[in-house]
C-alpha cells in the first residue's frame, strides 16, 4: 500500500500523535493520521484547525489495521472535560470514517483510565443554566454515542481506576479488557448527580439487578468483581495487556467480515425494543440483504472453494 503526503512548503502544521503503521517505514513523532493515498487528513496550525489542543489532550495511532484512541491527560487522571470530550469526539470520528481502520481501542497514556467529570468543570457548573447543563450532557451523549451506534468494533483498554462518566466510557464499548489494579465505579449519586446517560447503555450490558445496585449504591468495585458480574470481558496482567488487545483486535480484523460488525450491531441495538414478531420480520430482512452484500458473496465464495478468507 503507497501513501502520499501533501506539500509542506511554506506552511506550519499542527500535528496530533505519534503515528504508527505497519506499512508506513517512518516514524514521525505528533503526526495526526497518514491515511491511504488520496484520504490524508492533514490541518494547518492556526485558531480555527480541529486539533488545536489535541497534541495535549488526545493521541492516536495505527497499529496494523487497530486504531488506538489515548487519554492523554495524566495530570488530571484524564477528567473529562469539555475539551477532552470533544478531541475524543473527533479522533473517534476520524478513525470511524477510516476505511483502512477496522477496530478502534480506547485507553489512556498513563494508568488512569479517566476519573469522570472534571472538578474545575464541576465548580463552573453551580452556575449553569438548564440550557447550558443540557448542552454539557448532549456533549457526553454525542461521544457515547458514537462508540454505541459506530459500525466498527470498540475495545476499552482499563489499567486503573474508571469512574463516573469515566466508567461509562470504558463499559459502553463492546469489549472492556482490565488489569487486576483496575477499579470501576458509577459514582454519581455519591455527589448528587445521576448516571443518567450510562443507565440508557448499562441496561444493555448487565442484568437489572446488577444495574441497580451498581447505579443506586454508587460503589466502586475492583475488576475481578467487574469480571464476575459480566460488566467486563477479560482480566490481563499489566505487563501483558497490551499484547493481549493488540493480538485480540488483530483477529477481529483478519477474522471477522466488517459487514456482519455492521449489521450484528445494528441488530443488537434495535432488537430489545421490538415485539418478537416484529423482530423476526427484522431479522429476516436483514438476512436476506446481508446475502446479497459484497462480504457475504466473498464469504460463500471461499467457503465453497475451501479457501480461508482474509477480511
């Protein structure tokens, strides 16, 4: 695969992460994401480029066909703030219309996940009006969102404590990988909030009763409990994480038809609030455009030729 750079001549550029791929030779550190020939995403530094704070904030980076997401704020056990929520919104959209990126991994630089909401944040919030707060909250939704209804795999990578909104994040992705020294936490009630947005994707993951007694105690448990009560996939040691994700993502990729992701979760989602009648009808549509997709006929293909597919 060729890659193509744009002309730098005369220009300064601000760039977001160290970048790697397997099929790019170089390595340039802060470069935002070499794409295919032809797709370079490529912003000139200035007030109005998208990744202006970026390179504090977020990093990301390509490794193989995974695209790795990074909280980069350490100094602040990557509270969310609203800045940090929107660099989060925009690398996910970025990897998410990337063709060459088939399965996205969240995880922070240092060992805290995210810590939920930021406290000078917090403060600043006494003086909200309901509009301004429901503006806030749309804010988180719009990034929940984007990993919950996303057509791509995405993997939570936890090596510390993930709380509040911070533990909504890891959960609502489709797979939640923890080291033992992982603690997580819907700790909201605790300060009078409500884990109003994670209860809408929580009820997907867990069972009623754990919902509730995870929501309405606000306790934080460690992640061997986490694993018992099925709010996690899989416990890894901390020196073996990462090629653990890493191997994981790596046979999704080679494994798995990007169409079928698409469809199963497009599935997942609208399924529990249909009639049983309702959604075998929904299925069967499904399946009968499914067949007819570009994956499906490739699939059959190499099933019926005894060959084994690379997707």
């Amino acid at each position: 695969m060729g890659y193509t750079l744009p002309d730098f001549s005369g220009r300064v550029f601000c760039f977001t992460s160290h970048f790697l791929c397997a099929d790019w030779p170089y390595h340039l550190d802060l470069f935002v994401a070499i794409q295919p020939a032809g797709q370079n995403r490529i912003f000139p530094f200035g007030d109005d480029s998208p990744y202006l704070c970026t390179v504090q904030l977020v990093k990301t980076e390509i490794v193989n066909r995974v695209g790795y997401v990074i909280l980069n704020r350490p100094e602040k056990r990557n509270a969310l703030s609203p800045e940090l929520v929107d660099e989060l919104t925009l690398a996910l959209q970025e990897f998410s219309e990337n063709e060459f990126v088939k399965v996205i991994v969240l995880k922070s630089a240092d060992k805290p996940f995210c810590a939920g909401a930021d406290l000078s944040y917090i403060a600043r919030m006494r003086e909200f009006s309901h509009a301004e707060n429901l503006a806030d909250s749309q804010r988180l939704r719009r990034l929940f969102d984007l990993i919950y209804t996303g057509n791509k795999i995405y993997i939570s990578m936890v090596q510390g404590p993930a709380l509040a909104g911070g533990c909504g994040l890891a959960t609502v992705c489709d797979f939640c990988f923890a080291t033992p020294e992982a603690t997580f936490g819907y700790t909201e009630s605790k300060i009078g909030f409500v884990p109003a947005l994670v209860m809408v994707y929580l009820q997907y993951r867990v069972s009623g009763l754990v919902l509730r007694d995870l929501l309405l105690t606000g306790r934080v448990i460690s992640a061997t409990e986490a694993l018992h009560l099925g709010l996690i996939n899989r416990l890894a040691e901390d020196t073996e994480i990462g090629k653990i994700v890493q191997d994981f993502a790596d046979h999704l990729c080679n494994t798995v038809s990007s169409d079928s992701v698409a469809y199963i979760k497009t599935m997942l989602r609208n399924i529990p609030s249909m009639p049983v009648p309702e959604a075998l009808d929904y299925a069967a549509e499904t399946n009968a455009k499914a067949r007819k997709s570009n994956d499906c006929i490739a699939g059959i293909n190499a099933f019926l030729n005894k060959e084994k597919i690379q997707w």
